[in-house]
C-alpha cells in the first residue's frame, strides 16, 4: 500500500490527526519498503522506530491497530507501566515477543516483520534519585536491545530477531509542551507564498530530541524513535465525529444490535454534542464515550427484548428518557 493509500483506510477508522497518519504511513511505507529491498542491495537499510505524542485518548493505539490490520501483519500493545513494576523486565520483553509470534500464528518469519506497540513510554522517565534497578530508566535500557534489532531466545527455544520488527511507542508526555515553549525560540523566518506562520508553527511543534532528553528519557532510547508524530487534543466537534463518522463508529454499532432486535435507533444531534461535553469534563479523550453510550442505552436494551411492539427508538437528550414507538409510529410507554 502507498502512503496515501493508507491514510485512506485509516480515514475510515479514526476521525482527524492528519498529520500523523500522513507521518505514520510513510514511516511504514519506508519501512516495508526497505525490508522488501533488503535482501537484493548492498547497502544496509537502518530501522527507523517511531514516536507517537498525544494526551490519553486522543487514538495513538487505535491508529497502530487500524495500521497493522491495513498491512495485514502480526500486532500485539505493551503497556511500559507493568514494564516499570516488575523485577525481571527482560522475561516480560521476551513475553512480549510470544505474544507476537502468537499472533504470527506461530511463524517465525511473519513475527519478524510485525509491529509491537510500547504504551506509557512517558512514565518510563528517568527521575532523580531513583533506584536504578526500579526506575524506568532501567527498563529504557532493557528496550534498546530489542528496538535496535537482536536475536531473541524465547521460552520454548525459538529465536525472533528483532531486526525488522517496527516498534512505535507512546504516550502522553504531560509537561512537554512547557519544554517546547521554552526551548523553541524560533520566531522569524523569511518564505515565499505567505508560508511563514505554517512554517513556524510547525517547527515549533516539532519535538527534538533535546525536549525528550530533558524530559527524562535517556539519549539512547530517544536515538531509537527518530520519527516523532504528535496528535492533537480532540474538541468537541472532533467527539461528535468519533461518535458517527467511522465505519465502525459508536453509534453505528448500538444501531446494529438494535436491528438485531428488529428496531430502529434515532439518536438527535443535540445528544451527541451532550455526550462530547460530558467526555471533554472526564478528560479522558475518546475513551469515556463508549460508557456515556453504555449506561444512556442501558434502559433500552434493558426494555426493547421483552417488549416486541416496539419498533423505533428516538434519544432527543442525553438527560431525559428515550421515546419508544410502534410500528406505526405511535408512542409507547416503556414498561
């Protein structure tokens, strides 16, 4: 697939970020590429590993998943925390690479070409003080390993080198943008067309290596995620667009499981703007809106498999009950 062939089928899935789709597919566009010529040139063709920044919910792993189903390889997510809070971090690694070749449906060659996705590489910061053998950046050096590209030995005797598996981490790195504002100073550039603010802001939210280092995370493991893609806060319309949009959106999918029930589901607009609200108050991004769906269709899925008149439900607010018709269209009172 071409990078732009990609970003098409990420646009079914995943509302806004741009700009990082653009980054992500021309990363594994490159990266593939690279593998496919890899055998048949002489000069060797270094990894390039990436880096997604982005608060909590705003669609780093649903990107990562929706990519590896778009390129049809092996996919597994990592969480850095439990990376963090265990002892022997190198068996938890190697557990990470079963999984993928799990995944892989047990072949080697398919693993080595998959991607792993490291979350929360933000809490792996190194701080002060800390206990080397406890801190995250303990675990940073037990990642450089596997993400420069080594042969690993696995439980059951297997090895998986890692050389040609694509690792992307992410996180929301909480406090990079004051680092941003102070280590960025650029303030004039001279440019034709009337470019120079586009071409200012995007050097000034462009993440260097430096930001990452004073951050905490230590040079060699930021020298491995040379691609840096930033995602930006979701806004309400953004909300309402996750909600409707994708085709595997929310609301699509209660108005499925309705069907099944022989019932048309109606929700308003005004709802949706409701719920986007209730979400941007969580501060959670996308990932409160699955249990504001939830416990708003609850009295209905509750009421609509015992109750076989009824044939369409309507939602005109997410703080008053849901109206019930026959089919004819004459309302219901819900039992």
């Amino acid at each position: 697939m071409t990078p732009s062939a990609i970003v098409k089928y990420l646009d079914q899935y995943v509302v806004g970020q741009d700009g990082a789709k653009k980054i992500l597919a021309v990363a594994v566009y490159s990266h593939y590429k690279k593998l496919g010529q890899a055998r048949s040139e002489a000069v060797e063709l270094a990894k390039s590993n990436i880096l997604l920044v982005g608060s909590t919910g705003t669609g780093k792993t649903l990107l990562c998943e929706t990519l590896a189903r778009a390129l049809q390889v092996p996919f597994v997510t990592a969480d850095a925390t439990s990376l963090a809070q265990t002892e022997f971090v190198n068996e938890e690694i190697d557990a990470i690479l079963q999984r993928l070749l799990e995944k892989a449906g047990g072949d080697v060659a398919r693993a080595q070409s998959g991607i792993v996705f490291i979350d929360e590489v933000d809490k792996l910061k190194a701080i002060s003080g800390q206990a080397r053998g406890a801190s995250g950046e303990s675990v940073q050096h037990a990642l450089l390993k596997i993400m420069e590209g080594a042969p690993v030995r696995l439980k059951h005797g297997q090895y998986v080198d890692t050389a040609n598996i694509l690792f992307i981490c992410g996180g929301a790195f909480v406090g990079l943008r004051n680092i941003l504002a102070r280590t960025h100073a650029y303030g004039f550039i001279s440019a034709t067309g009337g470019d120079d603010q586009h071409i200012l802001d995007r050097l000034n939210a462009r993440v260097k290596p430096t930001d990452l280092f004073e951050f905490g995370l230590i040079p060699e493991f930021a020298g491995r995620l040379p691609i840096v893609a930033s995602f930006q806060d979701l806004d309400k319309a953004m909300l309402v667009r996750i909600m409707t949009v994708p085709r595997n959106a929310i609301y699509r999918q209660f108005r499925e499981i309705l069907q099944g029930e022989g019932v048309e589901l109606t929700i308003e607009a005004e709802v949706f703007e409701q719920i986007a609200e209730l979400a941007i108050e969580y501060k959670v991004g996308a990932r409160s809106l699955r249990g504001i769906f939830e416990e708003m269709l609850t009295p209905v899925l509750y009421v609509v498999p015992d109750d076989k008149r009824i044939a369409r439900v309507t939602i005109a607010s997410l703080f008053e009950p849901a109206r019930h018709f026959d089919a004819q269209g004459a309302p219901l009172q819900a039992g």
